[in-house]
C-alpha cells in the first residue's frame, strides 16, 4: 500500500486566516514513557469551528490546557514541533506573557466550573475583574458588560445574580457563568471544553447561537471539545476524532458523518441513541481503554477493535487520505477493501 | 416494572426555598427553587426529571435522598416520613438512598485514593476487611470501565468522564435501592456512555433498583426511562410515559424542549428554534402560569390563574396547561428521525458482524 501520510493541517481546511496551528503536540506524566497525547496536530482558521471528539479519557482536556498555559510542567512534559497563535508560539511563551493572552485574547470555557470559578468570591466580581485586567476601562462599564454578558446567557436577573457566590448557583448556571468570562473580551480563541453539558437542550440551542454570533461578528474561531454528536453536526466545520491520546480521523464534519473510515468513529456513530422508540440495548464498542502502560505498541486501538490483526498490534498506521480533507489512521480503510462482504 | 408496582418515594407539597440576605448588589430576597411538588416514584422504575437549567431538579433530586432538607413538605421513603427519621436510622438510610453528583471534581475527596473513595461506604457500611475491600472495589472499577490500578491515584489525574464513573463506582458500592444519578452520564463520550446506561439497566433487572436520573441528554432519557417528569422553574408541568411524551409532548415548555434537541446530521444548519423570551427569576416567579411570559400560546386567563396538575385524556398522563387539549389539536411537532448515511450503516454491519466473530474467537 502507498500511504503517502497527509499532514493534519492539510486535512483540515487550507490556511484561510489561521488563528491557532499545532504540530505534533505530545504530552506525558511523570516518569512514564508513554506519551497521553501522542503527535497531535490541527489547525482552526478565523470565524471557523473545529470540534474534537473522543473516548474519555484520551487526552483532550490536557491538549487544551497545554495550550492555554495551564498545564503544570512538571509533572507534565509537553514537547511539540511547532504552534502559532495570532504569529507566535504560545508553548514558548513566559507564565506572565501568558496570562496577558488568557482571558484576552484566547480564552477557555473548562469542562468542569467550579475547578475554575473561584468559591469566595461572587461570579459579579470574578466578571468584572476579568474586564478590567484586561481592558482599558472603568469600573462601571466593566460591570455594565458583565450584566450585559449575563444577561446574554440567559442568566435570569442578570443584576441581582451579580452578587451570587458559585455555590448558589445552579450547575448549569456555573457553565453559563464560565461561558460570560470566557465571551466578554470577545477572544480571538475560544477553546470550549464540553460547554453545553450541564445545560438542557433549549439553553443550549440559546448559547451555541451566541457563540456562532460572536464568530460572525468578531471572527472568534472556536476548538469545541464535546462528545455530543447533535452538537457537533449543528456547529462544527472540521473534526479531529481522537483515540488513546491519538488523532485517529479528521476531516470537515459532512465527510465524518456520511463516510467514517475508523473503526472507532464507526463505533462511537453507533453508539448513539436514536431518538426513536426504545430498541433494545444501545451499542457500543466493547472493552475498555487498556491503561498506557499497556498501549499496544501500534495501532492504540488494535485491542478493541474487530478487525485487528497482528500488523495493526505491531505498527503504528500512518494517517492516509481517505477524501478531500478527509484523512485517517488505519491499516484496513477503507473497511470493504479488506473484508469479504 | 409493573406499572402497578407501589410508590417507593413519595413527596407531598414539597418546597425548597432559599432565603437571601441582602447583599452589596441585591436586597433581601426568597428564591423559591422547588416550589409543591407532589410526586410518587415507583419502586423498579426509572424516572426522569428534565427541565430548563436552574428549575430545580438537583435540589429535588437532593432533598428524595434525604441530603438537604425541604423548607416545607414532606419525601416520604417506604411509607415513612424522612424528617421522621433518628439520626443512626438516616445513617444506615444512605446505603439504601444513593446519589451521583452532578459535578464529579467538587464531590470527590482531592485528597484521598481512589480506592479508597469508592470503598468507604463499604467500610463505613458493611464493615468488610481490608482484603475483601479490595477486591469488591477492583470489581467495582472494572464495572464502569476503569482498571484497578486506576485505584492508586487521585482524583486529580483524572479526566472529566473518568471522575464521573468514580462517583457511579461509589454509588454502587453498597447495593443502593434508589440513585439518583444527576448527570449521570453527562461527561461521557457516548459510547461509554451507553455502556454505563447498559450497566444501570442489568443492575436494574439484577438488584430491582430504582432510578431517578436528572439528564438534559434527551436520547438518553428516551432510551432508558419509563416516565419522564418536565418541570419548568420548580414546578411539574408534565408527567407522561416516555413514548407518550416524545410522541406527542403536551405541555408548551416541553414542545419547545423536544424541539430544541439537535439531530445527529452533519450540516444541518437549519435556524435553531430558540424558546423566546427572558428567562423569569425563580425570586420573581411570573403569576398564573409560570410559562405564560414565554408561551406561544398563551392567553389573558394564563397570567391571572394558575394551572394545576391534572389527568390529560385518558392516558395516565399530567400536564400543567390550561390549553393543552386546544393546542394538541394544532400542529404536530414532530421532527422525522435523522437517517443513517449508507456507508455508516453498512461499515456498522461490519464492525457488529467482526465484533460477534471476534467474541466467539475469544471465548
Ligand atoms: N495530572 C495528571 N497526572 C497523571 N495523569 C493525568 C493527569 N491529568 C490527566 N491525566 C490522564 O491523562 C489522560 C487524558 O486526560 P484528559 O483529561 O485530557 O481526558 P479527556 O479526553 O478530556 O477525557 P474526558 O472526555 O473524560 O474529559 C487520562 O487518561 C488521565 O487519566
Ligand atoms: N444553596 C443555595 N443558595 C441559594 N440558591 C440556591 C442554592 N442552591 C440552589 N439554589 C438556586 O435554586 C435554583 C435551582 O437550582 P438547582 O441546582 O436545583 O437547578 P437544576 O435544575 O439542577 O439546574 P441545572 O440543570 O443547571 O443543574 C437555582 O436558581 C439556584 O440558583
Ligand atoms: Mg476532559
Ligand atoms: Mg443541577
């Protein structure tokens, strides 16, 4: 087989206005050998929506603190070949210069919000001082865009919530409360780590038409990370699907739907549930993500996948085209070439 | 479940209402959180609660557990009141009485081993010795996916979905008769996800356990629940079987509810259907119907008087609407089912086809 081994960042989207390149992000722990993210590499262009979807657990929530500053180095070790953001390398980048960007111009929605709201201050303070660390305004009008920014996520009584401690809130309210910090200085970036999951359908519909606002007005490209497939048909332009740390497929999202090539995307597609009448049990891929003491030493997935074989135990697959934009790592796609039918 | 199975959980008129004190932004104010709910869940059946962010469903989920107390009403548990209860008989009533917290960080110890979160109710429950410990949490772990070396680190070197089976581990440990799972699943990526629903439906089958699951996740709900209760800014507003309500929603809020589910299509760029209007403040809770300032269909008599719980048709099924049956008669909104592309469907056969070959192989 020749697989010539497409670059992610042909794969996804050309260069129009890129905001954030990455190139062989890996990322480990401590003392052990293995790599948890393992040669990663995309890239998001301005006004655009890149989605990242995997199996919990396979590195996704550290490949966007890594980015954003957030990962202490040690214990992690974060090695990459390049990244830009808006000209320059934000891994190279001081804690101070750092933290100048964060909250400015790249801005992170965390998965978990009371991790990254502060307990004893209200959610008005936390707004406000994000306002004016950054920009050049006055007390009053930072506190008038944080009523606005409130208000804008559907937080009722924006006024009087100003004054709310974290924990009176509501788990969804946090995530809405973490959604107005991230929004309100209008980022460049916004890295969204499951944003919509403690909000029901109706709220979600609300904020995912904020943020397409936001990126039609100011440009904002946005990695969405989520595992919700619905959103990531409505709202995505290009995919990465990841696996063990891996990207396994990648492409713009009507190529991921209509013809997913690894065996793990097939699986995780149908796994969902439809939304019509019960049918028995949901599918889903058998087994468990092995510990990363015991990745096999080449495809990560080969231990749970049926169709693997000793090539797939032993060799890393390269990534290979599978259409335009369209590309995948594995031995045996396309699937029917390799199988009897 | 029989339907006719008795109620295991009741709740009569219950409230929850927060008082708060006057603050450098705000009066004095009562925020009314859960506001007369009267519910009986049936022991065996799986129960969803869903409804807009905020309207309540973790502090009721919260108070059915006995884990904060209501400000009015009662939750009565087998027959008994749980204010009713000693101190050592609520102790020995958590077992029973199980809950999976909806933010997995904040409700997990930081600072202890996993091993030995998921096995301190064991300790504290059963009195197990340390090498029977051991090995029921090992079984544990494996149940949601994760391995038993897992145990030996901390919360802290785990993602998102991982924690959160952390906590389904713990809910599990001591043979719980009622979860009340809030989220359960809703950190996990979907194939997970529907091993953790399998989980919870064989111990359902197995143990006769009882579930109250808050999810905003609709699939989830419609593929695991029996009957699903809507409520909207601390009241009920709807209680239907769960085909029934997918089927044909009644009440307006759930109509705009189902209608905002996104569907699986890749680019489907239809505009959203956003439910207009401001979000009312559970301190100021509109008058009649609490939906009126954001109903499509409401009518003068919807702000002055408010709408009771009652029998719709002849299904057993509630709804809180003085329209309902005139709405129903309108439009149906009913979005088709999203069809699977072919190259999905046939690559899907393979995978099920080579997954079986490849399980009998093993065996
Ligand atoms: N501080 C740490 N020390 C050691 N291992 C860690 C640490 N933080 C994360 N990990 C491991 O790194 C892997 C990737 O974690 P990450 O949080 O990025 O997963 P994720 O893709 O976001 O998963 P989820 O969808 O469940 O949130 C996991 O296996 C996790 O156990
Ligand atoms: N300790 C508290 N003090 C004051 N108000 C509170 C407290 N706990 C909850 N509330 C308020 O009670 C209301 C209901 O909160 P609850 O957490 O039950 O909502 P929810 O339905 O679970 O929402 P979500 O889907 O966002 O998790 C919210 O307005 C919240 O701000
Ligand atoms: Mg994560
Ligand atoms: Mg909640």
């Amino acid at each position: 087989m020749t697989a010539a081994d497409v670059t992610l960042s042909q794969a996804c989207g050309q260069a129009e206005d890129t905001v954030l390149a990455v190139e062989g992000l890996s990322i480990g722990f401590g003392s052990s050998p293995v790599d948890l993210v393992d040669d990663v590499s995309f890239r998001v262009g301005r006004g655009r929506t890149l989605a990242i979807v995997g199996e919990s657990g396979c590195g996704k929530s550290i490949t966007s603190l890594a980015l954003m500053g957030l990962l202490p180095s040690p214990p992690a070790r974060i090695a990459h070949r390049s990244a830009r953001f808006l000209g320059r390398d934000p891994l190279t980048l001081g804690q101070r210069a750092f933290a100048d960007l964060r909250g400015d111009r790249m801005a992170m929605i965390f998965q978990e919000p009371m991790t990254s709201l502060n307990p004893v201050f209200t959610v008005g303070q936390q707004i406000i001082e994000g306002v004016l660390r950054h920009k050049d305004v006055g007390w009053n009008e930072a506190r008038a865009r944080a009523v606005a920014m409130l208000a804008r996520v559907r937080i009722a009584g924006a006024e009087r919530r100003l004054g709310a401690y974290p924990h009176e809130l509501s788990g969804g309210m946090r995530q809405r409360v973490m959604i107005a910090m991230a929004l309100v200085n209008q980022p460049d970036l916004l890295i969204a780590d499951e944003p919509t999951t403690a909000l029901d359908v109706t709220i979600q519909a609300q904020i995912l038409s904020l943020i397409e606002e936001l990126q039609a007005t100011t440009g904002t490209a946005v990695l969405l990370i989520t595992h919700d497939l619905g959103v990531v048909a409505e709202t995505a332009h290009d995919v990465i699907v990841m696996y063990a740390g891996r990207v396994v497929e990648s492409g713009p999202v009507e190529a991921l739907f209509s013809d997913p090539q690894h065996p793990y995307t097939i699986g995780l597609m149908g796994a969902m549930p439809s939304m019509g009448r019960r049918e028995g049990r949901l599918l889903s891929i058998p087994g468990a993500v092995p510990p990363p003491s015991r990745f096999p030493a080449g495809c990560r997935f080969a231990t749970r996948c049926p169709f693997a074989d000793d090539r797939c135990h032993a060799q890393k697959p390269p990534m290979v085209e599978a259409g335009p934009g369209h590309a995948v790592r594995c031995w045996k796609a396309p699937l029917e070439e390799y199988l009897p039918s | 479940m029989t339907p006719l199975s008795r109620p295991i959980i009741e709740t009569v008129g219950l409230e929850k209402h927060f008082h708060l004190p006057a603050g450098p932004f705000r009066p004095a104010a009562t925020l009314r959180a859960v506001d007369g709910i009267d519910l009986a869940v049936r022991e065996g059946e799986t129960l969803a609660l869903v409804g807009e962010s905020g309207c309540g469903k973790s502090t009721l989920g919260r108070m059915l557990v006995g884990l904060l107390d209501p400000s009015g009403g009662d939750v009565v548990y087998r027959g008994r009141n749980l204010a009713a209860f000693t101190r050592p008989e609520l102790r020995s009533l958590r077992r029973e009485l199980q809950i999976i917290f909806q933010d997995p960080f904040s409700s997990l110890n930081p600072r202890m081993l996993v091993s030995d979160i998921v096995g301190e109710p064991l300790w504290l429950h059963e009195g197990l010795g340390r090498r029977a410990r051991g090995e029921r949490v090992a079984e544990l772990l494996s149940l949601v996916g994760l391995s038993p070396e897992h145990g030996e680190r901390y919360p802290h070197e785990f993602s998102g979905g991982q924690r959160q089976r952390i906590g389904i581990a713990r809910a599990l440990a001591c043979g719980p008769k009622v979860i009340v799972g809030d989220e359960p699943v809703s950190a996990l990526d979907i194939s997970v996800q529907a091993q953790i629903v399998n989980l919870l439906e064989d111990l359902k089958e197995r143990l006769g356990l009882t579930l109250i699951v808050v999810a905003h996740g609709l699939g989830v709900i419609r593929h695991m629940s029996d009957r699903v209760a809507v409520m909207y800014l601390g009241e009920i507003v709807e209680m239907a079987e769960t085909d029934a309500l997918f089927d044909s929603p009644l009440h307006p809020y759930s109509r705009a509810l189902l209608a905002a589910n996104p569907r699986a299509v890749a680019g489907d760029r239809r505009p959203r259907r956003l439910l207009e209007g401001e979000v009312p403040s559970p301190t100021a809770p509109p008058s009649g119907c609490r939906f009126h300032t954001r109903c499509p269909h409401a009518q003068a008599i919807c702000a002055e008087s408010r709408p009771r719980l009652a029998p719709a048709g002849t299904a057993p099924r509630q709804v809180a609407c003085h329209f309902w049956a005139e709405i129903a008669e309108g439009e149906v909104a009913h979005l088709p089912s999203p069809v699977r592309p072919p190259a999905l469907t046939r690559r899907l056969a393979l995978f099920s086809e080579s997954s079986n070959a490849h399980l009998r192989h093993e065996e």
